[in-house]
C-alpha cells in the first residue's frame, strides 16, 4: 500500500511540475523538506513544495548537445545525459534520472526521523517473528518427540533445520531485494514463510514438519540479508549508530523471547504443541500487515526507476531512464556474484574472525534451548515453562545495551567531525568496534563461567540468572559491532560478507542444537559451560586486536576498503 502511494505520489509531483513555467521550475530554497507525520508518507502537496524549492545548484537538468533545452527539460528536475561516460558510449540519447536535489523528499535519506524509525521497527519485527520461529519449537520437544514417535534429539531437528534453511536462503535474498526492491521482497517471503510455518503446524508426520520447517527458514530468512540494505538505505553513517541498534535489540529479541512465548504451549489446557506454530503464523500474520500497510518502499535505484518510468508515460519518450535499468547487470548475474562471491571472503582475515566469533556466539545461544531445562528445570527442581520464562533476563541484558547507543553515538559524531576537518567523509571502520570493546566481548565469558560454577541447588537461582543477562548483553554488543564493521569495511561488498556470516553461523548453530541435549547430559551443566566459556574467552581479544591493527588488514584485502 505504502509503495503504491510513493508511486503514484512521484508521478502527481512530475505532473505538476510540467504544468510550471521555467521560473517556478529552478526557484528553491536551500535545506530538506518538513518532517511529515510518523508512519505516513509525504502528501503529494508537500511533496510538490519540497521538489520545488531545491537549490539551484543542486538541480540536475537535461543535458543536450545538439539543441537549447526546452521547457520540459527545465520542468523536470533529476535528469541528467550522461555525457561522455560509458553510459554514453552505449546509448548516447539515454537520458539518467536522478533525484531533484539533496533534498528530494522521494529520497529514504530524507524522511522525517520518526517515519525512518518506525520502517525501521516494522523490519525489526519482521526479525523478530522469523527469530521466534526458529526458537519456539525447543519448548514443546517432549510433546512433539511423543506425538511422531522419535527421540527428543531427534525432534530438536525442527529447531536445526530452520537455521539451516537460514544459512541457505541467506544467499538468494540480495538480489531479489535489488531487482524487486526491499518492500517486494519483504511481503513475499513472509507470505511464504506463513504458509510453511502452517504447513508446520498442520504436518501429518516427522518428515513433514522437517521439510516444512526447512522451507519456513529459507524464506524467513530475508530480514538476516535485507535488513542492513534497509537500514543503509534511510540512515547516513552516523545515524547508524543509533539506526542499527533500533533494528538490533528489537530483531534480537524473537529467537531469546520464543521460548517465553512457547513455555507453557502443551502443557495442561494450552492447547497442543502445534500451537506453537500456530502462534508463529498469527503473528507473522500481524506483522506482513504491518508491512502491507505502513512500510515504505526503501530502496533508491527503483524508486529511481519508478521516476523514470513516470517520465516515460508523461512525455512519451523512452529516453529517460534509471540507472537500474542501463546499468547492464541482471538479474541471473547478481545471483551468480551473490552465490560465488561470498565464498571469496574466506581468504578475508576480518571476515573469518567475525564469522567465527558469531558462529561461537550463536552455538551457545541455540545450545541453551536444551540447556536452559538442565541449567535451571533439573538443579532448582522448578518446571520446564518456567525454566524457559527465564530467557527474559537475557532479553534484559539486551536492553541493557541500548544504554550505550547515546555515549557511542556522541563519540562517532566527533570523530565524524574529526575525519571531515581533514577533508574525509567517514569514520574509520574500527570505530564501530566500541561496543564489543565496552565490555562487550569480556562479559560473554564471564556470564558462561559465572553460570556454570554457581549453577548449584546451594546456591541462589538469581545468580545463573543474572549471568544469563550479562550474557545477552555481551551477545547484543558483540552482534553490533561485527555487523557494523563488515558494512563499513566493505561498503559494495558488505552484501557477500554479511551473507557469508550468516551462512556459516546459522549452519554451525543448526547443527549443534542436535548436539545440545547430549552435551548436557553427558557432561553436565558445570563441564559444558566451562567449556564454551573457555572457547568464547580464546575470542575475547579480537575486537581489541582489530581495532589497533585493522587498517592494517584491511590493505591487505582484496576487497575491503583502506581510506584514512
């Protein structure tokens, strides 16, 4: 709904402006539109005002070699010829549609800050719906293992098969969202992400719900792949600081809450396991509604495209066009880069460190939806549901980092001031390392320690549960700066790094909740989190070790960038 007004709002705009005379068509004042109300879009009549009143020297207007420029040249701003570039060499009455001005109010960058912070929820909760699917299942293992007639190892493969239908459709989603646009690809995975997850529920068999539950995780997993295209798309990098977190401890907060949704589904008159899935489709059902109704359409070079298109109908000439639609690259070949490329990072030294550190991170958090019923269920002699209410302290230590957004964000913005006094435009990379360095790498194994050795029936409950919220926000913290790195380190191939991460981290977590009920058996709580503990402290040093001798690596890659 949201993109069809911006669509239809872009050609009322170019309309009015060929009803303008010449005047009219390059008078402005300089500065951005006015914010619009929260969640809506731009009235066309501001719309209308704001394209209007772009500076002069801002405005892009047709180019011709041949002839003067006409009074539908000087109507239409954003356009531009593209001279002697190699666009030119190819199709010299090619005519590039660009933005008004810098404040174009059709440009995502330019949209009020409460609008950008609510799209910017609405991605988070689609996070969030798919991060609660991949959980909830861990709470109900002991109905849905006896309703199949397989061992509860074996039915903690819906969890990890979710996560590797993550891992695997982590790859496909870039370039759909850059052929279709984020807003497209968005409703069309979660459609179809609903649709599995009722499969799930509905699953006659074993192998049914596998096959089912592995379909739910290829499509749910667009948020994990678009959600940084989309945060990039309405926030520079310094509003990052405080955009990225947005998205962060609300996205995080589906695969840490599942189980406090699912804690007491199957148990006494709460229906069936099955409802476990069945409030997994009601609530994606809310939030592609959501996204339907309120989100926009972020991503540029098709809103681009849309102007272009416009201009096309208004004037009858297929001169004018986007450069999504000269640039040559397409579809099938942005899909062939986004399955290859990321394959490539496995020589990028930032790449495998971050990935590998993530991967830890991620086997502990999948781990502890077994674990949490020996940590706490099995020592404390409380029940299962209530073992898995618990999980909320760890969604605590997540809030808990938001606290740091404020602090960070008025250090970025000095060395922002800093880096543009010395003729620079961005922050180096290593900056984004803060949060992990604020604690945030030492308190992962800290909490698994703390939790492990104080996790007797002679000591207070609340000492493994604090711990549990130390560790959340070592969690959070660490997922941050890892994200944010890789984005600012490697700009245009952020996209294959991030996709690589995700594949390796989701496929090594899968594969290791089938593992998590043995570890703890087998080894007991004390042995398994001393352990992983130990293994997450060997990671410790690696934020620090980056963010002294990053630059350096990073000149010795092939692919990131090394401006000072």
């Amino acid at each position: 709904m949201q993109s069809y007004i911006q669509y239809r709002n872009i050609g009322h705009v170019l309309r009015q402006q060929l009803g303008t005379d010449r005047e009219k068509a390059i008078r402005c004042t300089d500065g951005p539109p006015s914010a619009s109300p929260a969640g809506s879009l731009v009235a066309a009549s501001q719309a209308e005002e704001a394209v209007a009143s772009c500076p002069v020297d801002r405005v892009m207007t047709t180019k011709r070699h041949s002839s003067e420029l006409s009074t539908m040249d000087y109507a239409f701003k954003g356009v531009q010829d593209p001279d002697d570039s190699a666009l030119a060499g190819n199709k010299p009455e090619v005519f590039i549609v660009g933005w008004d001005c810098e404040g174009d109010p059709a440009n995502p960058h330019n949209f009020s800050t409460a609008r950008r912070v609510i799209a910017t929820l609405i991605v988070a909760a689609i996070a969030f719906v798919v991060g609660m699917a991949s959980s909830i299942d861990s709470t109900v293992l002991t109905q849905a293992s006896a309703d199949f007639g397989v061992s509860e190892v074996a039915e903690s493969l819906a969890t990890g098969i979710y996560l590797i239908g993550y891992s695997v459709g982590a790859l496909f989603a870039g370039p759909f969202s850059e052929t279709l646009g984020r807003n497209m690809v968005y409703i069309a995975t979660l459609a179809l992400f609903s649709i599995f997850i009722m499969g799930s529920a509905l699953a006659p068999n074993f192998a049914a719900q596998l096959v089912f539950r592995f379909l739910a995780g290829f499509f749910g997993s667009t948020p994990l792949v678009c959600a940084g295209g989309s945060i990039a798309d309405m926030w520079d990098p310094l509003e990052k600081t405080y955009g990225f977190p947005i998205f962060a401890v609300a996205g995080f907060g589906g695969p840490v809450l599942g189980p406090v949704v699912g804690s007491y589904i199957g148990v006494g008159h709460i229906g069936t396991w099955r409802w476990t899935e069945w409030i997994s489709l009601i609530t994606a059902g809310l939030v592609l509604t959501l996204v339907i109704l309120f989100q926009p359409e972020t991503y540029a070079p098709l809103i681009l495209k849309w102007k272009a298109r416009h201009l096309r109908q208004i004037t009858c000439d297929a001169r004018y066009k986007a450069e999504l639609e000269v640039s040559h690259t397409s579809f099938w070949s942005r899909m062939r880069t986004a399955l290859s490329r990321p394959f490539t990072m496995l020589l990028e030294p930032i790449i495998i460190l971050m990935a590998l550190y993530l991967t830890v991170l991620y086997i502990v958090l999948f781990t502890f939806l077994d674990g949490y019923t020996f940590i706490f269920a099995d020592v404390y002699s409380i029940s299962p549901g209530l073992a898995n209410v618990i999980f909320v302290a760890m969604f605590v230590g997540i809030i808990l980092a938001s606290f740091l957004v404020l602090p960070l964000y008025r250090l970025t913005k000095k060395e922002m001031a800093k880096a543009m006094t010395t003729g620079g435009s961005h922050i180096e990379p290593e900056k984004r390392l803060w949060f992990a360095m604020l604690g945030g790498s030492l308190s992962i194994p800290i909490s698994l320690f703390w939790m492990g050795w104080t996790d007797f029936a002679s000591i207070s409950i609340w000492s493994p549960i604090i711990a549990s919220a130390m560790f959340g926000y070592g969690v959070i913290c660490v997922f941050l700066s890892a994200y944010m790195y890789i984005i600012d380190s490697y700009e245009v191939y952020a996209a294959s790094a991030l996709a690589f991460v995700t594949l390796l981290r989701y496929a090594c977590a899968g594969a290791m909740t089938v593992v998590g009920i043995p570890f703890y058996k087998n080894l007991g709580t004390h042995k398994t989190l001393t352990i992983l503990a130990c293994i997450s402290a060997v990671l410790v040093p690696s934020p620090y070790v980056l963010y002294k001798w990053g630059y350096l690596i990073r000149q010795h890659s092939r692919h990131a960038i090394t401006r000072k």
